[in-house]
DNA sequence: CTTTGAGTAGAT
DNA sequence: ATCTACTCAAAG
C-alpha cells in the first residue's frame, strides 16, 4: 500500500459532495451535477488476469468520463463533461474504440450500431466492415448489421450468409429514422474507402438524421438493411472549412431506392430539426427519457446502479450515505471493509466473493507434492491481488461510525418532518421518474437498531 | 499482407 | 444466461 497508494475515490466523492452541500445552505446558488459512481476503473483501458492475450478487444474498458447514460440522444453537452467541461467536440479523436467509449461517443466496443430496437439507436461508427457502405462525408449510405454466420470462433467473417432484417440494432437505427432522432457519428481509419475518414484512430464527426431506409439485395447478393444518414449538426464537420454547422439540404438522388424494399420514410415531424428562428439545430420536440443509469460499470460486469437524484429529493445526510454503498451488494455496507485498492465492500459481501476459494494451491508433479503456491485472488473491482489482505479482514471503523451517524441524523430529521408534513401536501409536484427513491429500507427504525446492535457485538 | 483467437459489454 | 458484435494485437 505504501509503495502504491491508492485513492479511495468513495470517500473522495462524499467529502466533495458534503463540502457543495455547505456552500449551497450557505446561500450560493449552484447548479446540481448529477454524481457518478464510476471512479472504480481505471483511466485507461485495461487487461484484466483473465485476459491472457493482449489487445484491447479483450481489455475491460477504463473510466467512462462523461455523466450521460448509455442511450443520450444527440451532443454530449458540457454539463455531462465534468473532467473537462467542455462536452464532447466534433473533430475529437481517439486511439481506439475503448477510448471513443470512455468519452461516450458510442458506448459498445465491437459492434458499429448503439441503439435498443424499442427506444432507437444513438450512435454507430463507420468501420469499413461492410462493403455496401458509401460515403460522401455531408452524407453516408450506412448498412445494417447482421446477415453474417459468426458461430465458432468467426468474428472477422465478412461473408454473407443470410439476408438482414430490420431486427435488434437495425430496428433501432428503423426507429431512429421514424422519429428524426440525431444519431452520433464517428468514423474510423479503417474505412479505407472513404475519403473522410481520419487517417488513424476515430473521429466524433457530429450528429445525423437517418430520412430513409430500405432493404435491397447488396454486392454479396443477400439482403441489406440501408440508411441514408444526412448530416445536421451546429457544427461544421471536420473536413469541412465552413465557419458555421449544417443548413438544412435536400436529400441526394439515391439510385438504389428504384430497387430498394421495405422502405420506411418518416411520417412525424423530426424530434431534432432546424429551427429557422434561431438558426440553429435543436430538439423540436423532447428528447426520450433515458430508461438507463448513467454508465459505470464494475469489473466483475456486475452492473453499478447509478443514482441520479434531484436535490430535493433528498436530505444531504441521505444522499451521503448513499454513497456509502458497497461496490457487491450496492446497498449502504454493513460493516464495511476497505482494500489496499480503496474499493469499500461489506465484510460479508467480500467473503461471499471469495467463497470456496483457498488462499493456497496444492502443486503436484508424478504423485510428488511440491510447495503449496499462493493462490491468487482479485479485488472483485480491480485486478489487484488482495489474497494478503482478506486473511485478516479489518472493518473499517471510522467509515462505519461515519455510516452510523449519517443514519441518525436521517432518523432525527425524518421524525421533525413527521409534524410538519401535514401543510406541505399541495406543493407536491412530480414529474421525474429517475429512480424509485427515498422511502427504503435502510432507512427504518428498525435497520437502524440492528445496525447499532452490530456495532455493539463489535465492541 | 492475411489469418487467428482471445475477453468484453450490450441486447435480448 | 445466451448470443452477437464494423476489435485488436500477435502470428503466419
């Protein structure tokens, strides 16, 4: 620990969040950012133990850096940019997809279509993995995913074998189309045909609104799902000298669509259009509301609940202590333990982890025992070892008398509230639905009590 | 240059 | 839990 210390990034986040709390009562008005749980990974990609081959298609992702969830719509404004404040720009680039996810960009690290076929699709990535794709920078024929027998070991097949259907990510991108969404786009070195592709690396090249799409038999003679993605961005692309973004255009004479089928033109007004008056491309109508979590994920792939709450939802106290969950259960810890690495677990939790694991592996060769080797066993965080460490478990005091405190100072207020709550009936005013909040569990008198009588066995 | 095989995250 | 995916680096 003391030749490589490290941050423990929870009590980072409640120290910064009690410190804004202060100066909030105290009179500054200040905008509320929404805080994100993802301070478990790494900064940069990394490879985990499993992982015995090298290359990023195996590597877990590092940090996601931006606090949109998974299925943002459009630009990833600055107020989703806390690392930079700055947003995601059109022209930024990235060495490799894992990083174009961190900063949001496109979220998945393999496939070229983000999007859920109920919701839409957000963003794709043009990859050059489908021969039918033609680009013209202001505006792409991009090709749908899919058609291809990747059974066994097959991931580069390139060969067609059935026809693509507007299922999965291709409805999405259909959706995407019905309802003018902007679908982000990033375009990668390994287009070699495009002529606006960058030269290495990826590229954010703006926002796109799919106005067509249509199924036609493609060069592999199976059929292919199509979409025409026309540029409509505030900002100019890359390539382009222009001083301002995209005027609207009229679509480019396709050809194809005299043999194209299944084609799905949208009805509705776009949700994101040009407003004249301003002169500027924005949401015409609301964007969807996001049915994720802003992204963090564990490295165990256990899936990190991210609590967006509103300030007024809850007390200062109750919002501290939620952050004092542990990283397994994601419930507030219960005897919580702290690692070497600085991730906060309960000791159960952490047992649990390691359950039927031993600390020693038993070496045989030809019937000759040889020395037991030590085993091996990694943060269910990080991929650090901690098998030292989980010998002797320590609870960590001064975190559970912080945890303890918090939990009576939410019960105190929760019975002065109790007097009061009679009048405040009509003020009542809904409207969010970003999580089930407030009245659960660990907040009874009941849990509470159990958790002092913990501390007193403890004792 | 092409081929190979790996772990990962998201969708379902 | 299972399947899919426009990756990536190393090896052939």
């Amino acid at each position: 620990m003391a030749s490589q210390p490290r941050i423990n990034s929870t009590l980072v986040t409640v120290i910064r969040m009690a410190k804004l709390s202060k100066s909030f009562a105290s009179g500054g008005s200040q905008k509320v950012y929404h805080f994100v749980h993802n301070q478990n990974r790494p900064d940069k990609a990394y490879t985990t133990d499993r992982a015995q081959k090298k290359g990023k298609a195996n590597a877990a992702s590092g940090k996601i850096f931006v606090t949109i969830p998974s299925d943002h719509f459009g630009p990833i404004p600055s107020e989703n940019d806390p690392e930079r404040n700055q947003g995601v720009l059109v022209g930024e680039c990235w060495e490799d997809r894992l990083e174009c996810r961190q900063w949001g960009a496109h979220f998945p690290h393999v496939a070229g279509i983000a999007g859920q076929s109920s919701i839409g699709a957000q963003s794709v990535v043009l990859s050059g993995g489908y021969q039918d794709d033609e680009d013209h920078g202001e505006w792409f024929l991009y090709t749908g995913s899919g058609g291809r027998d990747l059974s066994g070991n097959k991931r580069t097949s390139k060969d067609q074998s059935f026809d693509q259907k507007f299922e999965k990510s291709n409805k999405a991108l259909q959706v995407s189309c019905a309802k003018g969404y902007p679908v982000r786009v990033v375009r990668s070195h390994k287009e070699k045909r495009s002529s606006y592709a960058p030269e290495k690396g990826l590229r954010y090249d703006g926002v796109y609104r799919i106005e067509k799409c249509w199924r036609k038999v493609g060069i592999q003679g199976f059929k292919v799902c199509r979409y025409l993605f026309v540029r409509c961005d505030n900002d100019p692309a890359p390539w382009a000298s222009d001083e301002h973004g995209d005027r609207p255009r009229p679509l480019p004479a396709i050809s194809e669509l005299k043999k194209a089928t299944d084609i799905t033109e949208r009805k509705e007004g776009p949700s994101w259009d040009f407003d004249v008056k301003d002169s500027r491309w924005k949401w015409a109508k609301d964007p969807p509301t996001s049915k994720k979590p802003v992204e963090a994920q564990d490295s165990t792939g256990k899936r990190t609940r991210i609590k967006i709450r509103q300030s007024h939802n809850m007390s200062v106290q109750e919002k501290l202590l939620k952050e004092f969950s542990c990283l397994i259960c994601r419930e507030v810890m219960s005897l919580p333990i702290t690692t070497p690495c600085a991730h906060n677990f309960c000791k159960s939790c952490l047992e649990g982890a390691f359950v039927g694991k031993t600390f020693l592996r038993e070496r045989k060769t030809g019937g000759r025992a040889l020395r037991s080797q030590k085993n091996v066993l990694t943060c269910p965080c990080c991929p650090t070892d901690i098998s030292d460490f989980l010998q002797n478990l320590q609870v960590n005091r001064e975190l559970l008398d912080v945890i303890e405190t918090l939990k009576s100072k939410i019960e105190e207020e929760k019975l002065c509230e109790e007097e009061e709550i009679d009048e405040e009936e009509e003020n009542d005013e809904d409207g969010d639905e970003n999580e089930g909040k407030g009245k659960d569990e660990s907040n009874s008198p009941v849990e509470t009590r159990k958790r002092a009588k913990v501390v007193d066995d403890l004792e």
